[in-house]
C-alpha cells in the first residue's frame, strides 16, 4: 500500500466521521444501563461495545 493510498483512505475515513458522526451521536440512547447484559445468545460470549 503506497503513502498515497493511505492519505487518500485517511481523508475518507475523516470524511465519512465529519458528516455522520453528530448523526450518530444524537441517536446515541441517553440510558444505557452499565448493568446492561452484553451476552451474546449464540455463543455466551461478552460482547465489547467500541461506543
């Protein structure tokens, strides 16, 4: 992968967080119970949450 291919991948990717980030945050539920089971019921495993 050349430097310019990884500017140009940057730029989109700071692109795509400028317009769509506030969106998403807005949408973020207020309550999110810390308590909350992030279990998932396929394989029991815990799920991490990047947001």
């Amino acid at each position: 992968m050349s430097l310019e291919e990884l500017q140009e991948g940057s730029k989109a990717i700071s692109d795509v967080l400028e317009h769509d980030l506030p969106k998403m945050q807005k949408e973020k539920p207020e309550n999110i119970s810390s308590t909350a089971s992030n279990i998932c019921d396929r394989c029991g495993r815990n799920l991490y949450r990047l947001f």
